[in-house]
C-alpha cells in the first residue's frame, strides 16, 4: 500500500511529518524555556542561539518550535471543527432538501458573503481572545466553505441509483450519509482538507500579526513575524524563519494532499 | 491472393495499443486490436460487428488514422486510395479527415454545436476542405436533407441542433458527413441511441443515401439485425481479433464460427405463457401522475394487472411513461390520483410510510448496475444489507446465506470481497439481482435490465431471471422497449404510448391481429434478422399510406 510513495509526496511526508513532531515533542526538544530571555537583542546566530535570539533576548528557535507547536495545534483543531460540522450539515443539506437545504444554504450565502477575516476580526473583538475561541471561531468560518464542497459533491452522489437502492430499502438518513454519500465524497474532501488547513495556518498567523490571534507570551508563527518585523529595517532575518516554516509547511501538507487524492480516486471503483 | 487494384480503404495486419490504469499497479501497454486486415471496394458497405471491448470503433477511426485518448496504433498499414495514411504528414491528414474520409458519431446531440445553426455545421468541412463554395455546399445540403428524409429542408438547416428531435439530428449528421463527397464514411453505431419506431427511418435514410451517392462506407454497431439491413459485407469482431469476414448472406444465413452462430441466435428464448390466476398481485388501478412543479401527466389513468409469479412487460419508446409507472409502484413518486393494490392491501402513496414488509416484498433492478451499486461497497456487502436489514443476518450466517445467492445466480466463489468495479458488465447485472432476491420480494420491478448489455450476456441475465422465476416464484413487472425480450419472457404485456396503456393483455392478445396502429409501428420496427428486411417493411408502410 506504502511501496510506491512518488518522490514529490516523500519530501511532503517528510517535512509535515517533521513539523508535527516538533509540535508534538515541543517541550522535550526546545533548548530553553519558551518565554526565557537568555541573551542580548537580535543577537546573530551561534553555537548556543543556532538562528539567534529575538527581539527580546529569546532563544529564536526556542520560540518557533512552540510557535509551531501553537500554530499547528489551533489549525488543526479547527480544521476538524469545521470538516465535521461543513460536511455533516452540507450532507444533510443535499439528503434532506427541500426548505432545510434552501435555509441552510442561503444562510451559509450570507456568512460567506461577509469576508471572513474582517468577521474573525468583530468578533474577537467582542470576545475574550482565548485558544479555545479562536478554535470555534476559524472553525465555524471555515466550515461555511466546506459545507459548500460537501453539498455540492453529495447532491451529486445522492442521484445515484445506489442511494434510490437504499431509499427503497428504507433505510434511515444516517446510513445513507455515512454508508452511501460519505466514502464516495471523501476523495473531494480529503483533497480540500489539505487546503483548508493550510488556509488556517494563515488565517491563525494573520490573526496573531494583526493582535488579535495568540496573545504573547505565548509563541505562534504569526506573532513572531509581528515581534521581529522591525528588524527588517536593520537588516535582521529574525522575522523570515517564521515565514519560510509557513511556506514549507504549506507546499508539504498539499504535496501530500495531492498524493491522497491521486491514490483515492485510482482506488478500485473510485469516482474520478 | 491477388489483391483488387481500385481498393478504396486496404487495411493490413493493423494492431492497435492502449495505456491501461489497473488499479494498484503501474500503467502499461496492451494491444486492443490484434492484426486485422480487410478491402473495402468504393460503393460497398462493410458491417463490423462485435460486443463491446471488440475494437469496432476502435477500427473505424484508425481508418482515419485517428486514435482516441490513449490509443495508438502501434502497427500494420492503412491504405486510403493507394497512399499510407499511416505515414503520412498531418496536413495530408487534415485533408483526409472531414474530406475523403467522414464519421458519423453514436450521439448526434453530444457531437453538435449547440450554439451554431446545423447548416453553418453541415457545410463547414466541405467549405474549409475547399470542394465548394459556400453557396453549393448549402445547395448540395439541401439535397441531401431532402434525400435523408428531414421535413422542410429548404429551412432545417436554419435551426439549432436542441430544435429539431434526435432521430432528425443523426440524419443531420450523416448530411454532415456526406456533404464533402467524402470515398468513405464510417457510420459508428449511428441508431444504437434511437427508439425502434426511430431506427427504423434513419437506418432507411442511411441506406438509401448511400446507395444514391456510391460512397463505401464502415458501419459499426453491436446488433447483427441492424447491420444485416445496410451491408454488403460483415466482419465479426471479438476481443480485437476478426472471428469471421464474409457477405452479409453468408454470416447470416451460414455461420461457420460458432461465436458467430451464438450472435445470430441470440434471442431465441422462448418461454409458455402462463394464465392469469384469480387473485392478481399487483393492481394499479386508474393512476395518474404528474412530476412536482409541472403542469403535465406522465402518467394517465393507467391501469395494469400482475398475477403471482408471472411477468407483466412494460413496453414503449423512451418518454412514454414507463419509468413512472415504476416510480409511483415503488413510491418514489405518489400518484395524484388513483391507488396500487399490493398483495391483497393498498400500498400508501409515498414510500417514507410503508411498512418494512411491503419495501422488502417489492424490489428493483435498474438499468445501469455501475450506478445502482455503491462503488464502494464489496459483494458481501451489497448483497449481505438486505439480509442484514431486514432478517438481522450477521457475521457467519449472512455470508453463507450471501454465497448462496452468489451460487443461485450462477456467479459461484471468489466474488464475495470484490469490489463492483472489478466485475463485468453482466456480473453486475446479476449481483444486482442477488441483491433483489436476498429481500425474498414477491414483486421484482426490472427497469430495462438488459438494455446496456451486450446481446450474448442479456441473453444470460434473461434465462437466469426465468429460472430465478420458476424456483422462487417471483413476479416480475419488466420494463423494457426491447419488443424481442417481451417476446422472450412475458406472460401479458401493456403496450404504453404517451403516458397511456394503449393495448394491454396477455402475451398471446397483444402480439395478434388486429393491431391497433401504435402496437403495428412498434412491433414492425423490431429488426429481424434476415435479409431484406427493411425493405419489406418501408415498402408494406408505403403500400399502406398509398391505400389511405
């Protein structure tokens, strides 16, 4: 099943395997504590700081190994959020029809139609800016997105003669989501999956760069480019490894996305 | 073996490839098309027939010099009017292909521009090609429309393809190809999309205009019957290799492969018509339906009866209502008057309120079994939910029950943990029909479960569903507009044209005179296999409209 991995999904493996790790042994790898100042200001690299220190005197990569841990964590928890409740509300949308779909999805019309980061920003505004909002608050956004997908793939599917099959059998609208409509739709949805993920890393990170995402001292990518974007006017590189760790991250989590993809729809009896 | 010199089309040794993509492994080459070799004379017609996966079509484009998606042709020679058009260059080919050589498609709605008017189309290759002004392609289009047969063809030409019906727009399509004074047209499967009561004027129109502008011509389709009408001479084709190459008459009337015989007598079930019992079944009773948010009744106080274990057949051309009615049985669509008497009770309208019974009792096969069975869902499963669901079978029990209905349907070991896609066309049909019978229904509704089959294999899913009648005693309602399958299975038949039952009773009733003039056309326009036949019909109709 693993044997013929392409190169292209290996170097993707092996970097969003490498960043999950680092997330997850945070405490264990980072050299020093994640909030101690334990040198001078923007000092270059060295053998004790190997990318430097930042703004404050903070071990740098100290501070992207739990940004990362942060940033990765909230995205993906509001990735599950908002894969979970788009896909079971767009399915139940496009089984259901009638005026629950018309409902659903004109409200869903209305959500989308504001932009969704100046939405983000109201509402943290009013809220307190904890992890856990953050995580309902991207999730629910995102899932307006996702339900769209899930409809559209699922009014598909739901024309089948293999759902009429399972009607005329009686069977109940939980076993004609989850039995019928969702394996064929999954292909679709694991392939935006890795989008959207990456688009929560960017949502999280703008956030936090605009103040209103992680609050300090917590560590999270977008709060360390907003940290040490002065530097850039002297010259100092402290706020692009933030940079490049999200641009990494992205282009691996969809080379392995794309590989998803292509082995799901070759499957035996896959929908193209 | 003196090769004639004025060959029109010399095809010799041609071997066609393709790139495969079997699930789990790496792509790779196989050869579709294994050494066939033939003449074609100008004037001649040559019928290539086979099942599907033959290589017919496959054929008929490489004498363009065309492959499809993936398609190469990978050796031998194709000669068209003495030069290889194999080898030579793709301006030459440009030339050729709309030219010398045409290609009339299987769907005529899907290979015409819905937004240009059919005379812009009919004249382009021939203006583009350089044989005609605009003006005498326009001229000679005319003509040809007239010759095919199209009412008003002075303006037809002026219309849209979605203006005129579907039979009209494939003979559109032979104008198309016939407008360049093409040598050869290949005709690929040109009425398989066509009712019968259609067929029969298109097959007529193509016969008479090729005979009218001497062009040769390859035509390709999977029914012996149809190609026994147009061709002067028949090539069998099985899995890319020739099984058999002679004149029409001695492929009809003399078989000497016994592939070749089994294709020409596909068809020749035959089945007694059992008597109507005291207690029917199934009693549709003065239903009328209409579609929501229409105005219009696809249904009209339509009235059948089905007795135990019997077959009632459902025929008429596409749009009469069939499927509706099977619709409003199984309760995907409530009638808006009328009632459906089901085994001695009265079926509620809509299927969301029917007791668990009367859902296992009444089942359905469908037509497409790539679509009615879950892609991703294994034999065992398919066949093992009804069990499941409606018995509470599980674990060991239901996999031996599934294996004996694996067994019945004559289908064996080996299949429970495949997946859909790993069975051919006529496995599927008959998992689908093991799933039916797992739900033990006294009512099985079969709408047109052979009509994407190829003729050998609906042969073997039709004496299957006999058996399967005989041992558990299952009624089945068959919709169908093949009339050579009512005649194959039926006990009484209800002849439906547009939304009404316009003849209906036993099986010996509605096929004897007196016809009434619908059950006449239709049952005239089943081809037969013999020669001549087409002419017989079109010269009894026209005698019979000169007696009007």
């Amino acid at each position: 099943m693993t044997k013929n991995i392409p190169i292209a999904a290996a170097i993707g493996l092996f970097f969003t395997a490498l960043y999950f790790l680092m997330a997850i042994l945070a405490p264990w790898i980072a050299p020093y504590g994640m909030a101690e100042v334990v040198g001078g200001v923007w000092e270059p690299p060295s053998a004790e700081h190997l990318i430097g220190t930042d703004n404050i005197g903070r071990d740098l990569l100290t501070r992207m190994i739990y940004g990362g841990r942060t940033t990765i964590f909230i995205a993906t928890a509001a990735t599950v959020l908002s894969f979970t409740t788009g896909s079971v509300l767009g399915f139940l949308a496009a089984v259901m029809g009638g005026w629950v779909d018309q409902v659903m999805s004109r409200f869903v019309d209305l959500l989308m139609s504001i932009p969704s980061l100046i939405f983000a920003l109201v509402v943290l505004s009013v809220m307190p800016v904890t992890v856990p909002v953050l995580i309902v608050v991207m999730g629910l956004l995102d899932s307006t997105r996702v339900y769209r997908l899930a409809r559209a793939v699922a009014v598909d599917i739901n024309v089948m003669d293999y759902v009429e099959a399972a009607k005329l059998r009686g069977e109940g609208r939980i076993w004609i989501i989850f039995r019928e409509i969702l394996p064929n739709a999954l292909s679709p949805l694991v392939a935006e999956m890795g989008l959207r993920f990456i688009f929560m890393v960017l949502f999280v990170s703008t956030l936090s760069f605009l103040g209103l995402g992680v609050q300090p001292p917590a560590a999270d990518w977008g709060g360390i480019v907003k940290e040490n974007k002065d530097g850039i006017v002297y010259g100092i590189g402290a706020a692009l490894w933030p940079a490049v760790a999200i641009a990494t991250l992205a282009i691996s989590v969809n080379l392995v996305a794309d590989w998803v993809l292509n082995r799901t729809t070759s499957l035996k009896g896959g929908r193209g | 073996m003196s090769e004639p010199r004025d060959s029109l089309l010399k095809v010799r040794d041609l071997r066609i490839g393709a790139t495969v993509y079997p699930p789990g492994e790496k792509p790779h080459e196989i050869e579709i098309v294994h050494g066939v070799s033939f003449d074609l004379e100008p004037g001649r017609v040559l019928g290539l027939i086979g099942e599907s996966g033959a290589g017919k079509s496959t054929i008929g484009l490489a004498s363009m010099a065309y492959g499809r998606g993936g398609v190469k042709i990978t050796g031998g020679e194709v000669r068209v009017n003495g030069r290889d058009i194999l080898k030579t260059s793709l301006s030459d080919l440009r030339r050729l292909r709309g030219g010398e050589v045409t290609y009339v498609s299987q769907s005529a709605a899907a290979s015409f521009n819905p937004a240009k008017p059919i005379m812009e189309q009919v004249t382009e290759a021939a203006v583009r090609h350089g044989k005609f002004t605009r003006k005498q392609a326009e001229d000679r289009a005319v003509g040809l429309f007239r010759k095919l047969g199209l009412p008003n063809p002075e303006t037809i030409g002026k219309r849209y393809p979605h203006q005129v019906s579907g039979g009209q727009l494939q003979r559109c399509m032979t104008a198309l190809a016939l407008c360049p004074e093409p040598d050869l047209v290949v005709f690929d499967e040109p009425t398989t999309a066509l009712d019968v009561t259609t067929q029969i004027d298109v097959l007529m129109a193509i016969k008479e205009a090729i005979r009218d502008t001497g062009v040769a011509a390859i035509y390709i389709t999977h029914d012996l019957a149809v190609v026994a009408q147009v061709s002067d001479d028949i090539m069998v084709l099985k899995l890319g290799d020739m099984v058999e190459y002679g004149t029409t008459d001695q492929i009809i009337n003399n078989p000497q492969e016994e592939y070749t015989q089994a294709l020409v007598s596909v068809r020749s079930i035959r089945h007694e018509e059992k008597q109507p019992t005291d207690t029917p079944l199934l009693q549709v009773e003065n239903v009328t339906a209409r579609y929501k948010g229409t105005k219009f009744d696809v249904l009209k106080d339509v009235n059948v009866e089905l007795h135990p274990g019997q077959t009632l057949a459902v025929v008429g051309e596409s749009g009469s209502g069939k499927s509706t009615l099977a619709r409003v049985i199984t309760g995907l669509l409530p009638p808006g008057a009328g009632r459906i008497v089901f085994d001695g009770h009265e079926l509620t309208p809509d299927l969301a309120t029917r007791p668990r019974d009367d859902l296992r009792e009444l089942q359905m096969i469908y037509q497409m079994a790539d679509v009615a069975m879950n892609p991703r869902q294994t034999v065992g499963t398919i066949i093992g939910r009804p069990l499941e669901f409606y018995f509470g079978l599980r674990g060991a029990e239901k996999r031996r029950r599934v294996q004996e209905l694996l067994d019945e349907i004559e289908m064996g070991e080996g299949f429970i943990d495949r997946y859909p896609a790993e069975l051919s066309g006529g496995q599927k049909q008959r998992v689908c029909i093991a799933r039916a019978l797992a739900a033990k229904p006294k009512l099985i509704i079969c709408d047109e479960v052979t009509s994407a089959l190829d003729p050998l294999v609906a042969d073997g899913i039709l004496k299957l569903l006999l058996n399967l009648q005989k041992i558990e005693d299952v009624a089945y309602l068959f919709i169908t507009h093949d009339l050579a399958t009512v005649r194959a299975i039926a006990d009484s038949i209800a002849v439906m044209y547009q939304g009404q039952v316009v003849r209906y009773g036993t099986k010996s009733e509605v096929l004897s005179p007196p016809f009434d003039d619908y059950t006449d056309l239709l049952l005239s326009s089943v081809p037969e296999m013999r020669l001549g036949w087409l002419e017989d019909v079109i010269a009894s109709r026209r005698m019979e409209s000169a007696g009007n």
